[in-house]
C-alpha cells in the first residue's frame, strides 16, 4: 500500500531498451537506459536528432513497450496511457470546434465532472496561464503562445503527477519562448509536479532544469547526467554568467563528434553562429 503522505511523481526506469518500426525496417531506438527522476524535479533531455528522446518520452507516456527493461511511477508499472502522466507536444494538440474554456476542461469532461464544476476549474487554470479573458475564443483566434498556454492547463486540470514535454516551445519566437519558460517555471514552482522535458536547446535546458541528461546518438544512452544548481527563482539574466558558459560548454562537447572544443564566441546566446541555442 502506498503512503499517502509520500510525494508523488517518482520515475523509476530500469534497463530499458526500446524497438520501434517493423519486419527489417524494426531498429533499437533506445538501449539500456536506467534513471531515476525524484518526485518534483525538473529534467532536461538533450541530445543529437534521432536519438531516441520522443521514443523515451512515448514510453514514459506509455504508448509504446519496452522491448526490454521496466518503467515505474510511484512504484507502478507503466502498461498504457494515463491522465496522471500529461504531454505537452510542439504543435498543439486543441480541439479547434471547442473553445478555449472547454479545451481545458475536456479532461474533467470525460470524468463525468458536471459542466459547471469543470468550468469552475477551467477558469481557475486559465487565470494561472494569463488567459482568464479568452476563455470564449476558439484556438484559431490565439497565438502561439498562447495556444501552448492552453495546452499546458488542458493537462494540469488532471493534477498530473508526471508532465512530459517534447520541444513544447521549439515553434515559438524567441520573445515568446522566453515567456513560455518564464510562465512553466512559474507554474512549477506552484504545483511541484515532476517534469521530464526534451529540448535541442542548451540555454533552455540549463534555464529550466535540476538535471541535464545528455543521449547519445542512436540507439539512445545516457552518456551524461549534468546537475544544473543555479538558485531559483531564475531569470534571464542567467544566461551571460560565468558559470552559464561553463555548463554550456560541457554540454556542447558530449553533443560535438569527440567532445571536439569549440570557441568561446560559439558558446555567447547572442553569437552568430549555425549553433543557435539562445533563449
């Protein structure tokens, strides 16, 4: 029996390795993978294209098996798809005949929670995101941002105990993305749910997490676990420090064909550079 005192949220992943594809076209996407994401800390993914980070991300989702190894949260083997376990993808995911207020409250719905209750706590989350005043507009009539801003409290309306998010604001502008960053930090300093989030961007990387786990190039591994220890709360200015530039070198070395140095004019979030990983 689990005590119900004890934070939730924990992920245990032991030896996993994960097949996608099928007859000759199959492949291992993810080979023997194993970590641990303590209950409320915030994880990057990072690692080159193709490297098995949405896989891994599916798995924790619970959309596709493991061909080998176990996936546990809260001690719980992960068999299938589940509102405590919510995903946030790149391009969102609302339902554009239903407006903003009932995206949010789309979850609650299919609980059987009546309409004014789900409604009540549709617009609490909209107040949280900054979109209480568009909770009657349809998602053709949002930003980007704010489509995304939709999207995360469409999932924090089934009190998650895991968030998983895959590039949630790699289609946004830089301004915006940065609000976004700003917002979820925001919110998880609020609500303390486990994130497991994946990124191509080391600044947002470093910005957001507790802990960096840098993948190899497939079949994905975990060559890396860089612990990201700025104090919270962060703000931009975070980017310019010594120790910023530090950490950021590091992982642009695991990610470079044999950890090959690069130049400290590379490593600027202003450089000029086909390197771009500037919030």
């Amino acid at each position: 029996m689990r005590d119900v005192n004890q934070a939730l949220g924990r992920i245990d992943i032991g030896q996993l390795s994960l097949r996608v594809g099928h007859g000759e076209q199959a492949f291992e996407a993810v080979q023997d993978v194993s970590l641990n994401v303590a209950p409320g800390e915030f994880v990057c993914l990072i690692g080159p294209s193709g490297c098995g980070k949405s896989t891994l991300l599916g798995a924790l989702a619970g959309h596709l098996q493991p061909s080998k190894g176990s996936i546990a949260v809260d001690g719980v083997a992960v068999k299938g798809p589940h509102a405590e376990r919510g995903l946030v993808f790149q391009h969102h995911t609302l339902f554009p005949w239903r407006r903003v207020i009932d995206n949010v409250a789309f979850g609650l719905k299919m609980q059987g929670v009546p309409r004014a209750e789900r409604h009540r706590r549709a617009l609490e989350l909209l107040t949280m995101v900054g979109l209480r005043d568009f909770a009657q507009h349809y998602p053709a009539q949002l930003s980007g941002g704010m489509k995304q801003r939709v999207e995360i409290a469409r999932v924090l309306i089934n009190h998650p105990r895991v968030i998983l998010m895959d590039e949630p604001f790699g289609a946004l502008d830089a301004q915006t993305r940065l609000m976004m960053q700003q917002l979820l930090l925001q919110l998880w300093a609020s609500i303390r749910t486990t994130i497991v989030f994946i990124t191509h961007d080391i600044d947002e990387a470093l910005f957001l997490a507790d802990r960096i786990l840098v993948m190899s190039p497939r079949p994905g591994r975990i060559i890396e676990e860089i612990a990201v220890d700025f104090a919270r709360p962060r703000d931009a200015s975070l980017v310019t420090s010594e120790h910023f530039t530090r950490l950021k070198r590091r992982c642009l070395q695991l990610l470079q064909p044999h950890g090959a140095e690069l130049p400290l004019e590379r490593l600027s979030p202003l450089g000029a550079s086909n390197l771009q990983f500037a919030i």
